[in-house]
C-alpha cells in the first residue's frame, strides 16, 4: 500500500505543499504590493481598506496588504473569472474569521490547493518509463512553479495566479484525457471548466481561446458518435469564451490600452514619429506625446476631448499590425525589448512584504528564486535565444509527430504543441496590445508556456541522457 504512493506525483506534491506554506502562510508572509488594478477587483466583490488614513504610497506600489475589510458588494463593472476565487475566498473568510475581515491568505490557499492539483495531474499524465527521469523531472517541475516569482503572487488581487493555476490544469486535465486507457467526459469536463477559467481571467488571454478550442475540437478524433458531439460543442463554448471575454473589456481598459499601444509602443524610440503618425491615420499634433504612458505628464492631456474626437475614433489594432508588418525591424526592436522582460516573473516597482513588519516600501523577498535567478543571470535575455528554444522544441515535436502512428500519442504531441503556440502569441500580443508597459507583468502568460517548455525539454533530455547511458553499458557488455 505505501509503495503506492511513492511516485513522483505524490512527492512534487508534498514538496510543493512545503514551499508554499512556508512563502505563504507562515511569517513573515510574501504577497505582492497592488498598482492600482486591486480597485477593480475590490469594488466589485466587496473590500475595502481596513485603515481609510492610508497615504497613497502605502496602499501602492510599496507593500503588501494582507487584511481588507469587508464591505457590501458593488457593481465594479469588471468581468473576470478570477471574481469567482476571490467571492470563494471572501465566503471563507466569513466563515473562518470574526470581525468581517478578509485576510488574503484565504485566497493563497483557494490558488495553492488548485496549483497542487494540476502539478499531480501534470507530473501523472507527462511521466515516462524511468522512475528516476520522473523524479527529476518532478523536482525541476516544483524548483520552477513554486519559484516566488510565481507564489508571490497569490497573496495578491491580480488575474495572473488565475492564469497560472488554469493553464497547469488545462494542460494536467488534456494529457490526462489522452494518456488514459479511454477517454473520460470529468478529464474533458476538467479541460473545459480550466480553459474557461483560464481564457475568461484577462482580456490578454482571449486568444489563447482560439487555440485551446481548436484543441477540443482535435478531442473528437478520439471517438465517434456521442463523444464527437459532445466535444464539437465544447469547442464552440470555448470559442464563444473568448468572444466574450475580448468585447467584456472596459472602455476605460480600451482606451488605456489603445493609448499606449500608440505612445508607449510604436512612437516610443521612434526616430520617424511624424511619419509614423501618418501611416497609422492619425494627425502629427499628437508626436509631443511619443514616449508617454496614458500615466505620465503629456504635453497633450490624455483626458483632453482631442483625443475622444481624433485619435480614439481612428486607432485600430488592424493597423498596428499593419505598422509592425511593413517595419519588420520595428517589430524586431519591440521584441527584443519584451525578451529583456520575458524572463522575469518579478516587477521590480511591487514590494513583496508588510509595512508592519518593518520591511523597506518596494523591497522584494529573496526567498526560493533559485528559477527566476537562473533564468534573469545564466539564460540569454536575447530574442535570439527564445527563437532557439522554439526552434529546438518544435523539431522535436515534428520528429516525434511524423515517428508517431497513434493517434493519442499524436494527439499528446499537439496539446505540447499548443503550449509553445500559447507561449509564441503571450510574447507578441502584449506588444502589439500595450506597447511596452508594464511588460514584465504582461508578459506573465508567457513565461508560464515558456517555462513548461522547458520542462517538457527536459524529460526528452533525461531520456536521452538515459539511452546514452544504456547504449554506453550495452557496448561495454559486448567487449567483455
């Protein structure tokens, strides 16, 4: 009995569970400070300041606040599925602490015990033949997931722990639907809700929809009758998902967005602003603003009705595209800026710890980032490097695939094929999105994907590792 439980997934598990508690829970205790995006989320389900004589540099961007008070329920207007968690982590609260308080905590713990189960179902559904390139595979797995890169932000209000728990299930609940002996409707049920979840967490995400519909309906392959219908319709829920969640976005949002797509993307660095203000349809006035985020002091007020009348009206994403698609080496130059970025899970401007505990305002936690620290000062922060990764992954997958006469096993390859898909639209979509604000924040979601590739490289490195090895003995054997 006990020697079933000695596998791989039970020990990541356990040694997760481990990490976590320790980051989280015990003190003194790592979250992440709020930069303003905790107001969406507060005033819709309810919370509030426990100190209303908070300065402004105290509730931003310095510390960490643990514990808000609980209010009546508001109608912030912004949708996100991350709502449900914090409304699950809300009622917890009520039932588990007095004096109507909400101690972020809780919510660690709804992200914590949602992490746990989709590494177990990770770990399960990718192993291999080899007990001990499963149990490295599974140490690397919780070395780079439970990284404070990552945990930190589950003591916070943001959508990317959202992201994060998700994509591990959808992925965990995909490769489990395919590695089983029959295809199971609670693995495509789990799927489907962690998609949805997924998808429905940011207005970033909205495309990743496209991709993981197309995978549901790639399900049907698996059998006919019933079981094709059934995943053809929850193919065109998922896509349905991702409409809605991209036209849910908040003009507010939009009109940010749209803003520094423009004068904190294409403009910022430009050495051609009044051209490139022409060629997007827009009036040159507007080039004192270039380099400017919709936050900072402007020449041109970004409230000013100039902007409602001739800049909004015109902007279109379509010819953001179409900018970058005649300046390849725009683009280039944009990219190479996010690769600067896409290798930190850490914004540098979030404090990481309490006030009260008497830590500096912006000061981060230095607690296991041992994968953050390998990626930020031993990996290539190079656009040359990223498209290596993606290269040297998909030869592989293209070998495996045309090597591959089954279906599930082919099936299996193109949910690893997905992830890096997922990974390659995260890492472009917040440049033609947002320009370069906020970049290592937005670029979250693909250092999620990334990271998994990484971990899917490394048990075909171990295996490989482990064939040379076998054919090294074998040649031995056969000399003596």
């Amino acid at each position: 009995m006990l020697r079933k439980f000695i596998k791989a997934e039970y020990g990541a598990v356990l040694a997760a569970a481990a990490v976590l508690g320790w980051l989280l829970f015990a003190k003194p205790v790592v979250g992440m400070a709020d930069n303003g995006d905790f107001l969406r989320i507060m005033g819709t389900v309810g919370l509030q300041y426990t100190d209303n004589g908070l300065t402004y540099g105290q509730k931003y961007f310095g510390w960490f606040i643990r514990e808000f008070a609980i209010s009546e329920v508001g109608l912030g207007g912004y949708v996100s599925t991350s709502l449900v968690l914090v409304f699950l982590a809300k009622g917890l609260s009520w039932l588990l602490l007095d004096g109507g308080r909400f101690d972020m905590r809780l919510l660690a713990l709804v992200y914590g015990l949602l992490f746990l189960t989709g590494a177990w179902l990770a770990i399960k559904y990718n192993k291999r033949r080899s007990a001990w390139v499963n149990g490295l595979a599974a140490l690397l797995f919780v070395l780079i997931f439970t990284d404070i890169g990552y945990a930190a932000y589950y003591n916070s209000l943001y959508s990317e722990p959202v992201s994060l728990v998700f994509l591990i299930l959808s992925m965990g609940f995909a490769t489990g639907l395919l590695r089983r002996g029959q295809p199971m409707k609670l693995f495509l049920a789990g799927f489907v809700v962690s998609s949805v979840f997924l998808i429905g967490s940011k207005v970033q995400n909205a495309p990743i929809g496209i991709l993981l519909a197309l995978l549901c309906l790639r399900f049907s392959a698996l059998r006919g009758g019933g079981w094709r219908k059934l995943t053809c319709s929850m193919a065109i829920l998922l896509f349905a998902a991702s409409v809605a969640i991209y036209v849910s976005l908040p003009k507010e949002l939009r009109i940010i967005n749209q803003y520094q797509t423009v004068f904190f993307g294409i403009l910022k660095d430009s050495p051609t602003v009044e051209q490139d203000l022409r060629e997007l349809g827009l009036p040159e006035k507007f080039a004192v603003n270039a380099g400017t985020n919709y936050f900072d002091k402007a020449a041109i007020n970004q409230k000013d009705p100039v902007f409602a009348n001739e800049f909004y009206p015109v902007f279109s994403h379509g010819k953001v595209i179409k900018f970058y698609l005649n300046h390849p080496m725009r683009l280039y130059e944009k990219l190479e800026v996010a690769a600067g970025n896409g290798m930190n899970n850490r914004p540098p401007y979030l404090g990481g710890f309490e006030q009260s505990e008497g830590f500096r305002a912006g000061e981060l936690p230095d607690a296991f980032n041992l994968w953050n620290k390998f990626k930020l000062e031993v990996l290539p922060n190079k656009l040359w490097f990223i498209a290596a990764v993606f290269a040297a992954y998909y030869l592989v997958l293209a070998r495996r695939y045309l090597e591959s006469f089954q279906i599930r096993q082919r099936l299996y390859l193109e949910v690893l094929a997905a992830i890096g898909l997922g990974a390659l639209i995260l890492f472009v979509t917040p440049v033609i999105g947002d320009g370069e604000a906020d970049l290592v924040k937005h670029l979250f979601g693909f250092n999620i994907c990334f990271d998994l590739m990484l971990w899917i490289s490394a048990f075909w490195l171990l295996e490989g590792l482990q064939r040379t090895g076998a054919a090294l003995r074998l040649r031995k054997t056969w000399r003596k």
